[in-house]
C-alpha cells in the first residue's frame, strides 16, 4: 500500500501525558493499492513516530502483515483495548461521513414601501410582506446558526475519537484546555458505545491497522529514513466506493503490528 498525500483538517491541539502536544484529527490519506487509487480515512496509534500532512516525496509504503497486539509500553493490548478502537475508528468514520448541509443562499430581497400602492390596502400588503421577510429571514439565520453548531459538533467529535484512541492504546491521558473536550475524550475512552452519538444506532468493530515498511535514502540508498506513524481505520461500516476499492485489494481485517521505536511527538 503506498500514501501519497495526506491531509488533516480542522485539527485540535492535545496534550499526550509523557508525550507532548500533538494535533489531533483524523488524516485523510490518497493512496494507492497494487497500482489502483483509493482514499482513506485513518486514524493514528502511534505517539512515538511522526507525520506530516503533505504531499510524501517518496511516496510512504506501508503493510498490513502483523497484528495489534501491543500498547505504547510494549505491554499486550486486550481484547477489550481492541475492541473499544475498532469501535471508536468506526463511530469516527460515520462521522466524518456526515457532512452538514449548508442552507441555501438567502435570496428574497427586503421589500419597499414604495413598491406598493398608496393607501392602507398598500400598507397592509407592505406589512404582510415584510413581516413574511424578516420572518424568512430569522429562519435562515437559525438555519446558519444550526449548519455552524453542526460542523463545529462535528469537528469536535473527530477531534475527541482521536484522542479517545490516543487514551486507549497508550493508557495515557489525553487532554486539552477544555474541560468539556476532555470529559468527551475520557467517556468515548472508557466506554465508547455508550456515549457515541444518538444518531449512530449501529455499532461496528471491524478494523485493519496498516505500519510503515522501513524505507532508505542517502547517496548509496542505504541509510534508513524516520517511520511513520502507524494507523488503525475502521472496515465494519457500510464503506464509500474508495473504501470498497480498498477492501477488495485485498487488505484483512485482522489489522498490522504498531512499530514504535523512538519517543517522538504524534502527528507533526
């Protein structure tokens, strides 16, 4: 599997205990598998490795071949741990999925008095009118009001998966200077299903977790190059086209070994 270009959006600052600060959101990959194109929304397992959301030159190459068996420690993840990120990765997937519409653009145009007749009949009908604009109007203003609540929700909720994976592969604290933001945080990580969102009435589990394969650089093409992080993305939900492409490659479900090496922040 190769990464070609990777993207974080709307990101939020966190603090790892032990670690440092680190930006948490999903990173959205454009990849390829055997030659074919997809894209990928991934979530990152690895504190110790770094990333940047860039167009890779080399492009990053990247296996599926072991299993998530260990936490930050080296300490063995249990099936619980697993089971709670499969479930986090998924929820974090229908999320992301569920764009908010924007309002249509207001149109209608303020009325005039002196667009009506004279006379109370004219007035009546300018008084009927303009109280149907400004009622239109407020209308669309909670419109916007309720499209602006809904992508900061959402961001917020991304940004909380995040860091709910963070807390649960690492047993490290994550947090922020929001307390709300962190009492999200510490019950999506304790436990998931029951503070996902109303809205997610299906629970999936189903992951695959992918590691980058060691690359070399330098004058003879032997020194070896930094890793990258390790991410885990979630494969129970009904997928998007570009996730079916990825499935049918051939990538399992079982998920890849995390590789942690060198005590570096996440997600540069």
């Amino acid at each position: 599997m190769i990464l070609d270009v990777g993207t974080m959006e709307n990101a939020r600052t966190v603090t790892i205990a032990g670690i440092g600060n680190v930006q948490a959101a999903p990173m959205q990959f454009k990849a390829s598998i055997d030659g074919k194109p997809t894209s990928l929304l991934a979530w990152c397992v690895d504190v110790y490795h770094t990333i940047q959301a860039k167009d890779y030159s080399p492009n990053l190459v990247y296996e599926d071949t072991k299993d998530l068996t260990t936490d930050f420690n080296g300490q063995t993840l249990d099936d619980g741990d697993v089971y709670k990120v499969g479930l986090l990765a998924n929820y974090g997937q229908y999320v992301f999925d569920n764009v908010p519409e924007a309002p249509d653009a207001f149109t209608l145009k303020e009325p005039k008095r002196n667009q009506y007749p004279n006379g109370s009949a004219g007035t009546a009908a300018y008084n009927k009118a303009k109280s149907d604009y400004n009622a239109a109007k407020t209308a669309y203003n909670n419109a916007v009001s309720a499209f602006n609540a809904a992508k900061t929700k959402r961001n917020t909720l991304l940004s909380a998966v995040q860091g709910a994976i963070w807390q649960v592969v690492s047993n490290r604290n994550v947090y922020s200077n929001d307390n709300a933001f962190d009492q999200l945080v510490d019950k999506l990580s304790a436990a998931p299903a029951a503070n996902f969102d109303a809205g997610y009435t299906v629970r999936f589990a189903g992951i695959d977790l992918i590691t980058p394969v060691q690359q070399y650089g330098g004058k003879y093409g032997k020194t070896p190059l930094p890793l990258t992080q390790s991410f885990v993305f979630g494969t129970g939900a009904v997928p998007e086209p570009a996730t079916w492409a990825l499935m049918i490659s051939g990538l399992g479900l079982a998920g890849a070994a995390l590789r942690r090496r060198r005590t570096q922040i996440a997600c540069a």
